[in-house]
C-alpha cells in the first residue's frame, strides 16, 4: 500500500511539471491516461478493499476508518464511471436559435470507406478519441483493416499545432493570388488560382477570368490590372499615393495597397505566385487559441498509398473531401463528435455585463434561455446557476465576441456524478469520525503524546530537515536574450521622477482629499492611491515615493508612467507564456505600459484575451492574462484622469461624483455654468501650480486649491462626505498597514511558540512554560490589534 501511495504521489508531481512545461493534454498522454495509471487505480481498489477485511474494519470502533476506505473505493470508481461511460462537450447557440446538438469535449479520429459490395455501395466506418499533441499520441492506430477482403492500413504520421489551409510553393504548381483582407476585424488570406472565381465575404473576385458582377483581376507577365463594378479608392502603403478606383474600367493594380471597395478592404501584397494549396503551419507569432491543428495520417492499400493532412479540433466536426486509394473511397474526420439532446435550447438573450472602464473585461454573463420539451420552460444560466434536465447538466461556459451568442458546457455523467458525491460525503463523514469516535489512529497518537519526549533524537533530526527543507527551494532566473524597442533610458526616466516629486508634506494634504471609487464608497485619495499601487505593482511604494506621491506623478506626467517598469505580471513571475508573447525576458517581474503594444499599437495579448475572458473556468495562464489586462486598463484610467472623481454632481438622486474627464466627454450636464467651468478647469489649474511649486519652492497656491476642492465638497457633497475624523483615522490606519505588518508577525511569533513547544518536549522546565504563556499573550494582543 506505501509503494502505491509513494508511485501515485510521484506520479501526480511529474504530471504537474509535464502540465507546466508542455500542456494538460501532453499530461494526460504520458501519465493520466496512461495504462499504467489506470492499473494504479484498479490497485488501490483492491488494496482499500483488502484492508477492510485484513484489519477488521467491519466492527462498530472503527467505523469511521471503515467509512474513510469506502469513500476512496467509491470515489475512484466514480472517476472510472465518468470517464468511460459520461460525456461533455460544448454547446454554441446564437441569439433566436433553436439548438439540439453539442459538440464532444474529446477529440476523434474517423475513417469512412466507401465501396462497392455484391454491386450495392458499401460504408464502412471507423472511429476512435484520442489525445494529440506534438510531443505525443494516445492512440491505437495503426489500424490494420479489410474491406470486402481487401486489406488496407491506416497510419499516424504527425500532428501540426496551429494549422491553416494555405500555398505550398511549387514551381510546377498552378499560379495563384494572395489577396489579404480584415472583414471581421481579424487578418484572413485568400487565395485565388488562375482562371477561378472566389468568393469572399459575399464578394466574387476572378483571376484572369472575366465575370460580370465580379472584381475581375488580369496578369500579363508583370502587368496587373483591375476592373471593379463598384466604386472604390487605394492608398499605396510605401510612399502613402491614393487614388480612386472607377467603376466599370480597366485600370493598373496597385500591389502593396490598400483598396476600399464598398465596406471591404484589401490588400495584395505580393506578385502571382505558383504552387499548390495544402495544409501548412502558422507561424509562432500568428498563432492564436481558435486556431485549428493539422493530422495527418498515411492511407495504404492495395499497392498504393497517400498521405492526408486533416485540418480539425475540438468544437470542429468536418470531413474531407472524398478521395480514393487503391480502389477504395475514404473519407476523414479530426474533431468532435456530434451529440444530440431529446429536448431543443433556444437563446432568447445573452447578457453581458464589463467591468467599469474596460473593453474586454466582464465581470458576469448569463444567457437567458427556453427549453423546448413537452413542458416549455424559460430559465437563466449563469455562473453557479447550472440548468439540470433529463440527466443533462448545462453551465455557463463562454460566448461568442460579438455577444450574440453563448457556448453552453453540456455534462452527461449522473452516475458518475452522484457516485463522487457519495464518496466525498462519506469522506466528511469519515474525517469527523477519526477525530471524535472509536479507536482510531488520530485518537492513538493524541493520546500518546508524552511518549515523544523519549524520542529526542528522531525529532531533533526532524526538525533539523524542517529547517534546512526550505534552502532547497531557491532558483537562478536568468534572461531569455528578448529585445526591446529602445524608449527613455533610465537615466532620462529617473530625471522626469524629480522633476514630478511632489514633497511629502503636499502630498499627504493631497492624499485627504475624498473620492468616490466605481463601487460608490467615498475613500480618501490616499486609500485609493494605496490600493492603486499595489493592484499595479503588487507594492506600496515605489521607490522612494508613496502612494500619494506616486498618484500626484501620474498626474503630472502620465508619458513618464507609460515607460516606467513597475507593472506586476504575476506574483511569481513564473508565467513565462505572457513575457514570450509580449517579449520581454524570463522571469521579469515589472514592465512598462508600451511593452504590451505593437509598432502598430495593437496589444500583444489581444488573441489570448478574448478566451480568457469568455470562460467561467479560466486557468492560471488565462486568469494572468486577465489580471494583466486588468492591470493595463486601471493604469489607462489613473493616467487619463478618468477615476478622480472627486466633483459632485448637482442634485444627484445617487449622490454620483464625477472626475473632470467624464464632464468634458460630455457625459454628464452641470446647469451652473460657474460650477461647470469649476469642473472642467480647476484640476489642469492645479497641475499648473504644482509644476511652478516644483520650481519655486511654494506650495502656497496648491494648498489653497486643495482647500477649494474640499469646501466643494462640502458645499455640494455633504450628504456622503466622511467627517476629517474619519479621513484622518482611515489615513493613518493606511500607514500602519496593520495586515500586511501582522502577517508576519504571525508567523514569527508562531515559529517562537513552536520551538518553544518542541524544548518543553525535551525538557519541561518553567522558563520554557513562562515563555510559552507569553508568547500565547503576544499572540492575542495580536489579534485585538487585527
């Protein structure tokens, strides 16, 4: 039983680095999944089993170790149930539809053969799940088969993470041109060859094959030429030259252009080129999570062989066109397999709802939808609000980027299900019991505490490893070789920081100052200021400069802020996946604003956000990738102005404040123009006094506007407005950082009290026990102070 719990334990540690440095589904390749693994788990069924009789579990005593063996018994037979006889997958619906089908959560390979028998056309199909990756496969292929007698093989031959359909270049292929288009907001390739039509967003365009209503393209040698039956215009990319497109006329093609046409775009960036169309892999840099992967397998029969490329994935479930091989006809799928629920889903609405501020940040999405079964009902699903019917289970998964649909996660498992359940409430059960009833092991050795005083050596070189345990755990982190586009150097970065050093004693004036945060709750500045800080950098300073200081920086200089490192990614710095994407080393804890962007000024993580922020269940790249996001969003608002909202609003019913941003968007109406023209002018008037102080030396007219922006407040804000008592107490309460300090003083006080416990072990003399008494006092006066 030890060697099982020790083979389990290394096996689950493996697996969590294999998840770490390649994927989930590479884990589950190499070790859950694994064979080996399984049989572990049928051992430790029978071991549980065994152990029940062997050591007589089956008296009234030891009923709770008896409930504890029965629990892991039933919650790894609930495991086995859910994985081979459950299912899941994903459901999309768009708004108005009516749905009965969803798509596998697993992935499948299917094979159809197609042929003649007796004269009668013939299927035979073939079809099996299996986990790929390009470090390795689950699978039982190669498939060694007979059709009528004939004998064929189907063999695995590699797998392209990231695949797309595009040009091989062949000098004996055929001539095709790369047109470049962005109709939905993402880059597409199209692709047409000599003598075709394509159509592309309802759009027919020709290559040297004139078609009325078409844009027709002709080439002769290295002359280009269009003729449109649309109106239109071009800027040519490399010296900025437009001109207009006419309608039905015959004129040269600009290559490396912009053409508008109607509401499309386009561009053909390069000269006919000759090869063939086929699966090919994307580049690393345009790689994004909704791309599709390529399989390929190799064909063989009757002499003669092909390979395949099978573009595919989960939530994809199309099949190849049709080919034959040594008389035969196949036809392949890679992807999900198609399930179909005895009811129907309709999507009367999805709802959506973003975090003040943001763009892509959603603090909640439901879908509102109607069951279409003999007895209709409507129902709403949203997180922790799962719809159960007909032993189907449906939750909130994500949704679609134009938030007129909802992707549903679809569980059949209720045997599997109920059956966990089961065995997690007996290991409740069993867990309270070993501590309060029968003979138990836990009972034993709290009875038997005194007897680890003759144990001194055993302890001793316990606690010796306990204490040198934790030097193991130190790492080199080292630079990955990234570039960086050149910005200020530090040296030029560090003269901006003095030149926006507001002294200590304005800034503490500064930082009581009340404003009114996204939630509503009136806070000093110096609170807000605080909170800022450390949701950025995970700090609460910067530097030399506190919080107020910091803020009162931004203001002055918001250019400084974008290109200053001090941005957290994680608290660990261990998402190396953020830091390759946005290309910056390994293991840099702070970046700059500009280092999320492009030379085009598109954000690095745009591709990744996206899925990140339509899931329920985000994992922990994915939940960095919102915390990143967050975090660059909250430094967008600090640096426009946009969060001090410190003016209130005339006769408010909810009391709202409004920063001096909101007022000139013009989303708010102020009906006494003095008090408007207060508003809008009476922050930039005190940046300006502050930036002449610096120079001066007197904070004279700065500290009277800030007495001007708080008898505002209390002239107009009264009703909400805390007293200077509790500003001032709130303001001190943020220097002591009374939690951030404890903590720490916990565990020092704690590690104290446990040496101390560990000598009274060895000798129980009264220094020890005074020792221990006030230790046990520090600790409470600890806690009253929390």
């Amino acid at each position: 039983m030890a060697v099982l719990f020790l083979v389990f334990a290394a096996a689950m540690a493996i697996g969590t680095f294999v998840e770490s440095w390649y994927s989930t589904e590479t884990a589950k390749i190499w070790i859950y999944n694994a064979k080996w693994f399984e049989v572990i788990m049928i051992f430790f069924v029978i071991n549980f089993s065994g152990n029940m009789f062997r050591y007589k579990l089956l008296q009234w005593e030891k009923w709770p170790v008896l409930i504890l063996h029965l629990s892991w018994i039933l919650i790894i037979i609930g495991a086995g149930v859910t994985r081979y006889i459950g299912f899941e997958g994903m459901m999309p619906i768009r708004e108005g539809n009516s749905e009965k089908v969803f798509y596998s959560d697993k992935t499948y390979f299917t094979v159809l053969v197609d042929g003649e028998i007796d004269g009668e056309l013939k299927r035979k199909p073939l079809q099996e799940d299996l986990i790929v990756t390009p470090e390795g496969i689950q699978s039982t292929l190669p498939w060694r088969k007979d059709f009528n007698g004939q004998d064929f093989s189907v063999s695995y031959v590699g797998f392209i993470q990231g695949a797309k359909e595009g040009l091989i270049p062949d000098e004996n292929g055929t001539s095709f041109l790369k047109i470049v288009e962005a109709g939905d907001g993402n880059r597409h390739e199209h692709y047409i060859a000599d003598g075709q039509i394509a159509n592309i967003h309802n759009v027919l365009f020709t290559l040297n094959k004139e078609t009325e209503g078409a844009i027709n393209i002709f080439t002769e040698g290295d002359t280009y030429q269009i003729s449109s039956p649309f109106e239109g215009s071009f800027m040519r990319m490399a010296d900025q030259f437009q001109g207009n497109l006419v309608k039905d006329s015959l004129q040269t093609l600009q290559l490396r252009s912009l053409y508008s046409i109607g509401s499309m775009q386009i561009v053909i960036p390069e000269p006919v080129i000759k090869g063939k169309y086929g699966v090919i892999e994307v580049p690393e840099e345009e790689k994004t999570p909704n791309l599709k992967d390529a399989f390929i397998v190799e064909i063989s029969t009757n002499g003669e062989t092909v390979q395949k490329s099978v573009l595919g994935g989960k939530g994809s479930s199309n099949y190849t066109d049709k080919f034959t091989v040594g008389g035969l006809d196949f036809t392949l799928a890679f992807g999900s397999k198609v399930y179909e629920l005895p009811f129907n889903i309709k999507l009367n609405d999805f709802i959506a709802e973003k975090y003040p501020g943001t763009e892509k940040a959603y603090a909640s999405f439901m879908s509102k939808i109607t069951v279409e079964d003999e007895r209709p009902f409507d129902y709403d699903i949203y997180m922790n609000h799962v719809l159960d019917h007909k032993g189907y289970r449906f939750f909130q998964a994500s949704f679609d980027p134009d938030e007129k649909g909802t992707v549903l996660s679809v569980n059949h498992d209720r045997a599997g299900t109920w059956i966990t359940y089961i065995g997690y409430f007996l290991l409740y059960i069993g867990l309270l019991g070993i501590m309060f009833f029968g003979k138990t092991r836990f009972k034993f050795l709290g009875n038997s505490l005194e007897k680890l005083k003759k144990k001194k050596a055993t302890l001793a070189g316990l606690l010796i490893f306990a204490t040198l345990l934790p030097l193991g755990a130190q790492q080199d982190l080292t630079p990955d070789g990234h570039t960086h586009d050149a910005g200020p150097s530090i040296a030029q970065l560090d003269s901006m920081l003095q030149s926006t050093l507001i002294p200590e004693e304005h800034a503490a004036k500064f930082g009581k100052l009340v404003i009114q945060d996204e939630g509503g709750r009136m806070k000093p500045i110096n609170t807000f200021a605080s909170e800022l800080l450390r949701k950025l950098s995970l700090r609460n300073n910067y530097k030399d400069l506190n919080a107020d200081q910091v803020f009162l920086s931004m203001m002055l200089s918001p250019a400084l802020w974008y290109n200053t490192d001090f941005i957290a990614l994680d608290k660990k710095a261990q998402n190396d996946s953020i830091r390759s994407i946005i290309g910056i080393p390994k293991g840099q804890k702070y970046i700059k604003a500009t280092d999320f962007f492009d030379t085009q000024g598109r954000n690095k993580l745009g591709p990744y956000l996206q899925e990140a922020f339509t899931t329920n269940t985000p994992n922990k790249f994915q939940q960095d990738f919102k915390d990143a996001y967050f975090r660059l969003s909250l430094l967008d608002r600090a640096l426009s102005g946009e969060i001090l909202k410190i003016f209130p609003l005339l006769n408010d019913e909810n009391n709202k404040w409004i920063s001096a941003m909101e007022f000139r968007s013009g989303r708010f109406q102020i009906p006494d123009s003095l008090y408007a023209n207060f508003v809008k002018n009476a922050v930039p008037y005190y940046l300006i006094s502050l930036r002449q102080a610096k120079i001066s030396g007197d904070y004279s007219e700065a500290d009277k506007l800030l007495e001007a922006f708080e008898q505002n407040q209390i002239n107009h804000g009264s009703e909400v407005l805390p007293s200077k008592e509790r500003v001032e107490a709130e303001t001190i309460y943020n220097k002591l950082d009374i939690f951030n300090r404890l903590y720490k003083y916990y565990a020092l006080v704690g590690l104290l009290t446990f040496m101390v416990l560990v000598f009274r072990i060895f000798k129980d003399r009264n220094v020890w026990r005074i020792a221990t008494y006030f230790l046990k006092g520090v600790i409470y006066l600890f806690f009253l102070w929390h």
